[in-house]
C-alpha cells in the first residue's frame, strides 16, 4: 500500500488576526493528518482577533498555538 502524501498549505490575507487562523486551526482538524495548515499575513496585525479564538473553542479547536505572524 503506497505511502500517503501529507499536503501543506499556506492561507493568506492582510492582518492573519481571523480568517486565515480559522482555515489553518479548521483544515489541521478536519484534515486528519493529511494536511499541514498554516497562515500568514502581508501586514500581520500582531494579534488573534478575539471573536476567531471564541469560534474556535466554542468547536474544540485548540487556539493555544495561533499567534498573528507575517
């Protein structure tokens, strides 16, 4: 049975404080392994939006390791 690829993916956006946090933390969940997910902005806003971090914990998502990031 042939190896499985583990696929990496990058979502961008402006102030990586939501939208993009939300796709990485939801396809490194639901992916089951077969996806590496991370975020990044071009003007990083230096902080998580606070309602995104709610979202998440309010599905069991971890949000410990999430920081805005460039």
């Amino acid at each position: 049975m042939p190896e499985e690829r583990r696929f990496h993916v990058l979502f961008l956006c402006t102030g990586n404080s939501a939208r993009s946090m939300i796709a990485e933390s939801l396809l490194n969940d639901l992916g089951r392994g077969r996806f590496r997910a991370y975020s990044a902005g071009s003007r990083p806003k230096g902080e998580v939006y606070p309602y995104a971090l709610e979202l998440l914990q309010h599905y069991h998502d971890a949000t410990d390791h999430l920081r805005s990031k460039s």
